[in-house]
C-alpha cells in the first residue's frame, strides 16, 4: 500500500489549495478514504473522510462549508479541496486509509500573509 500527497504550499488568508493523494498497491475503490492533519504541538485530527463509492462524506465541524473532499476512482486517487483558509489551516495534511492504518507522507499547508 502507498499513499502520496501533493499540492500542499503557501498559500494567504481566504485563498485555496487542492490537494491530492494517489493510492497503490490495493483495490483503491473498495476503501473508504480520510484526510487528516497536524498542526505543531497539536494531536492530529480528521478532516474529512469519504466512504468508497463517494457517496457519503463527513467533515470536521473546523472546515465544514470551507472544504470538500472527492475521489476519482479511475485514477485511484482522492483530493481535498480547501477554500476560505484561514491561519488555523496551517498543518501537515495526511491521506489515511483507516483499514490497515496506512498513512502517506504528508504534505505541508502554510496560510499566511
């Protein structure tokens, strides 16, 4: 199983990032998909997570109406859209696939002026 993130960056207040993680190494659609994060000094939290067909997703109250996680199946992978960031964003975003407890790298969101 391997999990990578991308599109992490710098990016100012009330802009956005879309971030994507590219699955491998197992039937990608047969999974539920989560995005977590952690910001420094702080316990890593769930973001969002999407169940395996897409049908059914779930956020954090934090990012609810400001976030929105999707997948495409075709291409294994799932995204994280991010609009409306505010300083409060900035972490180390990871994909999980929580059966298993497989984990990518992370990626790196800084919001800031």
């Amino acid at each position: 199983v391997q999990l990578v993130e991308s599109g992490g960056g710098l990016v100012q207040p009330g802009g956005s990032l879309r971030l994507s993680c590219a699955a491998s190494g197992f039937t990608f659609s047969s999974y539920a998909m989560n995005w977590y994060r952690q910001a420094p000094g702080k316990e890593r939290e769930l973001v969002a997570a999407i169940t395996s067909a897409g049908g059914s997703t779930n956020y954090a109250d934090s990012v609810k109406g400001r976030f929105s996680i999707s997948r495409d199946n075709a291409k294994n992978t799932v995204y994280l859209q991010m609009n409306s960031l505010k300083p409060e964003d900035t972490a180390v975003y990871y994909c999980n696939r929580k059966r298993g407890n497989y984990w990518g790298q992370g990626t790196q969101v800084t919001v800031s002026s």
